[in-house]
C-alpha cells in the first residue's frame, strides 16, 4: 500500500507535466507566430523563391551543364 506521501507526490508530478506539456506547446506556438509566419511574409514580398518552385515556361526542369572529358574512372 502507498503512502500518503507517495500518493501526494505521484500527483505532484503529473501535474508539473502536464503544466510543462501546456507550457511548451504555448512557446512553439509563440515562436511559430513570431518567427516563421513573418519572415513567410516577408519572402513572399520579397519574391524569393528559395525552393525554386516557381513555374517556368520549359519543357523540362533538367539543368544543361557543359560535357566535361573528365576521367571518373579512378575516383576513389
């Protein structure tokens, strides 16, 4: 059989997770609102495109690069 002491403290506990648990939730959020969400705003009047997601009017989005005669053969 627990203590009373036991008892007291089990419930002590969970309620500090349970606080802590709200506590860090309201933190990301505040950060989530203070951080992302502007700096979105601001990259969107900006027009940066940091993901290079915006259409383009070509057939393909393969990059051409120039053909090297470089030996791979003995790389490593």
């Amino acid at each position: 059989m627990k203590s009373k002491f036991g008892q007291i403290k089990n419930c002590i506990i969970k309620i500090q997770k349970s606080v802590l648990n709200k506590i860090v939730a309201v933190v990301l959020f505040t950060e989530y609102i203070l951080i992302i969400i502007p700096t979105a705003i601001l990259m969107k009047l900006c027009k940066r495109d940091r993901l290079h997601l915006k259409k383009y009017d070509t057939n393909s989005y393969w990059k051409t690069y120039k053909n090297d005669d470089v030996n791979y053969e003995r790389q490593f």
